[in-house]
C-alpha cells in the first residue's frame, strides 16, 4: 500500500479512478470539477445526467472517457458553514464513499483532490487531517486498492498534507 502527496493537475494524473469533487447536481461547475469535465469531453455531462444528482457525503461513478482514468468517483463534499453543522463527518464520508467505490470496481490506483477546500471553504488544515486519516485507515484494510494520490493544485495545500501525514504517522 502507498499514499502520495503530489503537488498538481489532476487531469494530468494517470490511475484507475480519478475522484471529482462535483457539487449534488453532477452536472459540472469551476474548479477540479471543470477541469475534469472538460478534460473528460461533453460524454461525460451526458452520463452524469442519468445519474440523477448525488447527496453530500456519498459518491456515484461513471466512465473517465478521455482522462487518462477508466473511471471517474463524484462526490459532492460539504459546504463550511461554522464546523457544527456536521462538516468534518460529511466530508469523512466523502472519502469513505470513493475509496468504496474504488474498491468495488477493483481500481489498483487512486488519484484524489483536496475535496472541499476550495469553493466550499473548508478550512485546508482539517481537511487534510480528515482526509489523510480516512485514506490510511482505509489503505490498512483494502484489497484491490493499491495507491492513493493525493493531487493538490498549490503549494498551500500540498503542505497541509504533508504536515497531516507527518503528523499522522507520528
Ligand atoms: N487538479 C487538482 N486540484 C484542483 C484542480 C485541478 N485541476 N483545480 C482546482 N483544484 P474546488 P470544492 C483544487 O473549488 O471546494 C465546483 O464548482 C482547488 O485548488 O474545485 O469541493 C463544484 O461544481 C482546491 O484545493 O472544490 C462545486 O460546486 C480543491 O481542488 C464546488 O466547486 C477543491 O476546490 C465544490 O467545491
């Protein structure tokens, strides 16, 4: 088992299944999940409409079409309101969902974004102790799941990983 953390275009990043952080209609927006929409081509809106929108917290997976991933996980992560309103559970399960999906379909490898910290502002630093947590005690356990990459697209986040597996592995 391997855990990465890459500093990076997801896009870019070559794995079995490359997880979106979409929003609960799947039908695209800015950030990591334009790019992958837009990277994927317009087949990939056209099977996210038959997907009839996802929960928060859960995940729903399609083809990757021309990602150089077979399959892509989406997951609409948690909007930060005050951390009271359930946020780090939500976004916990975020992680849960794909790496269950992930699983399921046998995916050796894994490529994540920073689910949450974006438009969604949840605070980087307690999002990557969420998310480094949820992925080794997952990566202790799985099967089929080979490595996971974290792809963060700044410096900032990247070192909020870094600093939550130091810290992790402690
Ligand atoms: N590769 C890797 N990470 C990226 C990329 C990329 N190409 N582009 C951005 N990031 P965000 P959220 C980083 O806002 O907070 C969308 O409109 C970004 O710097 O993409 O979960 C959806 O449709 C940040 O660190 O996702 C939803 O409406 C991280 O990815 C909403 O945004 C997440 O930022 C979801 O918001």
């Amino acid at each position: 088992m391997k855990f990465l953390i890459v500093q990076g275009d997801i896009t870019k990043q070559t794995a079995d299944a490359m997880v979106n952080a979409a929003n609960t209609s799947l039908l695209g927006g800015g950030g990591v999940d334009g790019a992958i929409h837009r990277a994927a081509g317009p087949e990939l809106l056209r099977e996210c409409r038959t997907l009839r929108g996802c929960e928060t917290g859960k995940a729903k997976i399609t083809k990757g079409y021309r990602l150089p991933a077979k399959y892509v996980i989406h997951t609409p992560g948690p909007v930060w309101r005050d951390g009271k309103s359930g946020e780090p559970e939500l976004l916990e399960s975020c992680y849960r969902s794909c790496l269950a999906l992930a699983e399921e379909y046998r995916c050796r490898t894994v490529a994540l974004p920073s689910i949450s910290t974006g438009v969604y502002r949840f605070p980087p630093e307690l999002a990557a102790r969420i998310a480094v947590r949820t992925i080794l005690e997952f990566l202790g356990r799985s099967t089929a799941v080979e490595t996971v990459t974290m792809v963060c697209f700044d410096p900032e986040t990247k070192a909020a990983y870094d600093r939550a597996l130091a810290a992790a592995l402690q």
